[in-house]
C-alpha cells in the first residue's frame, strides 16, 4: 500500500468536520508548493494584519515607506 492510499484510508474514517480540516490542510500544502499562490497567500495574510493592527498603525507604516521610498531605501 503506498502512503497515498493509506493517508486516503485513514481520511475515509474521519467524520466530516476533520475530513474538512485535513482538505484545509491540503489545500495549504498545495498553496505553498505553488510559488505564485503562496505568493498571493503571503500578500493576503499581510493585508490581514494590517487590518487586524487598525488604521493608525497602517498609517504610521504608509509614512515610514514613502521615507523608505524617497530615501531610496527601497524601489517601487
């Protein structure tokens, strides 16, 4: 039995709301073995925590890059 039928024998046992879990999981392991979506993925979970930190931190960020940018610290 190879490890791809017996992870899909232990997944049949599991009642549905762990069967989503492990589909969740997956679905994370395919995302971050595609560099263009865990690119996209890492780009979202940032929008996220800036959200999470509110506006002020968000603004105060906003201030810091445009220095970073005139400063030539960083290319956009």
């Amino acid at each position: 039995m190879t490890t791809l039928d017996a992870t899909i024998a232990q997944i049949r046992t599991l009642p549905e709301p762990l069967a989503r879990e492990v589909s969740d999981y997956v679905d994370f392991l395919v995302t971050r073995h595609s560099a263009a979506r865990w690119e996209a993925w890492q780009g979202f979970e940032e929008g996220m925590q800036l959200a999470d930190r509110g506006i002020d931190h968000y603004l105060a960020d906003l201030v810091s890059y445009e220095g970073q940018l005139e400063r030539g610290e960083i290319v956009w």
